[in-house]
C-alpha cells in the first residue's frame, strides 16, 4: 500500500514535468532519461478516461457469491465464515478461532467469486476497508478474483483488481500548483494485478509467486510499465513489476499462505488439509482446499 501511495503522489509530480518540459526540453529529457513525453501525455490522457467497469471485471462477485460462498465454506467446515447484520463487510467476517478442536475430512470447492468475496471480507476485516494516502483515508474495494492458464498440478495466473476511491485525495489538491494538475488525477483508480503461482513439491503447501503484468485503469501492461518506467527514471518510485509483486504476493498469501504468513487455506492444515490446487471442474475455474 505504500508503494500505491507513492504511485499516487507521484503521479502529480510527472504531470508537472510533461507540462513543463513538452513545450521546451523534450529532446534533453528523451536523452537524458530515455523519456517519452509525448507517449506520457497520452497514456496520462488515457488514465483519466472513465473506466467501464462492467468491461473492466466481467468476473466480479455480487451480493449472492457472499451467499454462496458461506454456504460452500460452513457446509465443510461448520462456523468458518460468519454472517453478523451491521458487522464485518457487509455482515460477513471470516472466525479463524473456529478451526479449533475441528478435523477436515472434505474437500472445499470456491469459484472465482466466492474467492473473491472472501478477499474482500478479510480486506475489510483487516484495515476498515481504507488506506492511508497522506494524511487521508480512501476507500479501497476488492472488485475481481480471477485464474486462467490453470496447469495439471494446480498452478494458474492469479489476477485481483483492486478499486481506488481517490476523491478525498484530490480534495486536498485546490492550492497552487496542484489544482493546476487536479483534473488529470482519476476520481477512481482500477490496479488490475497479475501474478503466476506455481506450486512447488516442497509440501502441499508451497509455491512461489512471479510476475506476470500490471495495469492501471484503462492502459494496456505494456504502457503501465513504460509509465512506471518514466516515473522511476524521475522519482526512484520502482517499476510496475515491483508493485504488481507486491499487491500479488498480498493477495496470493491472504488466500492460500505459508508458516510464516499464514492465509485462508494454510490455516486449514493444522486441521488436516493436505495442499491447494487451481483446477476447472465443468468447465468452471475453481480454488480447491483439501
């Protein structure tokens, strides 16, 4: 989240110097930095743009995956996920300590929704659903689990699309220079990351997690990266990959987890699970705990 706060921040900074160095240094700044500007304007141009979110997250969850996903979790493990009115996200919170004095003899089955579902209720349970940027709280929303490129031992893609309510950091932006820039800030900021987990045969358990791409809003990954790029080469902010491994391992170790980081389906080993998998069963694309 640090490193989003930086991207964020930053990203008004950036907006200054293409304003400033389009008109009268572009051929310094292309030579010295290796810079774009005019490819910069354009994918700031691009940033700004409404996002249709619909076309953004085909597979974002609803109000029955938290349903569902209850359902499918408490059949197999009885009390696991909770349903409280005016409590947790939504109502819904996930009761670790009821693991205690239980066995697991079942499989669970979870969709990409369902997954999805539960990584916004531990999100919420864990931070009130807020980050810091500054001195200000924004609302942060899990939209979208999704797997693709699911391998015969259970390795996939991993994706999570996070959504950004940057409306009270732009609040903050009516004093000189930045009111100038204010308008090229989106009110919303949609970080779709990817990420390949392959399962390794140390223990059922273990995987590692590598890049794969990163985008913002509606910008394709390679101009995610170019404007990472062009704003490491000014501010030392890192590179789209170092972000992306850091909301990607997040979110992979939130659900599945290690001995020192332990997630939803490694906290069921001490109860008998034996490993994870990312499997299709009917043609639907699956997260198993068994």
């Amino acid at each position: 989240m640090k490193a989003l706060k930086g991207v964020l921040i930053t990203l008004v900074v950036i907006i200054a110097i293409v304003g400033v160095t389009v008109i009268g240094g572009y051929v310094a700044v292309r030579s010295k930095y290796g810079i774009d500007l005019f490819r910069t304007a354009g994918q700031l141009k691009t940033l700004t743009k409404d996002v249709d979110e619909t076309a953004l997250c085909p597979n974002a969850y609803g109000e029955q995956d938290f349903v569902e996903m209850k359902s499918a979790v408490n059949d197999k493990i009885d009390g696991l996920i909770v349903y409280e009115k005016d409590k947790g996200y939504n109502g819904y919170s996930v009761n670790f300590a009821s693991l205690a004095g239980k066995s697991m003899t079942d499989p669970i089955f979870l969709t990409e929704k369902h997954v999805g579902a539960i990584a916004q209720t531990v999100f919420y349970e864990q931070t009130g659903g807020k980050i810091k940027l500054g001195d200000k709280e924004v609302s942060v929303t899990v939209v979208q689990i999704d797997f693709s490129e699911i391998a015969a031992n259970g390795s996939a893609d991993f994706n999570v699309v996070a959504k950004l309510d940057l409306t009270p950091f732009k609040a903050d932006m009516d004093g000189f220079p930045y009111k100038l820039f204010k308008k090229y800030i989106p009110d919303n900021l949609y970080v779709s990351s990817t990420v390949r987990v392959d399962k390794t045969e140390e223990d059922g358990f273990a995987y590692t997690v590598t890049h794969k791409s990163l985008t913002l809003n509606n910008l394709s990954a390679d101009d995610t990266a170019d404007l990472f790029n062009t704003l490491n080469a000014v501010l030392k902010i890192g590179t789209a990959e170092n972000l992306n491994m850091q909301i990607g391992t997040t979110a992979v170790n939130a659900l599945i987890g290690t001995k020192d980081a332990i997630g939803f389906a490694y906290s069921m080993k001490a109860i008998g699970a034996k490993s994870f998998d990312f499997g299709t069963v009917s043609d639907i694309d699956l997260f198993i705990v068994y």
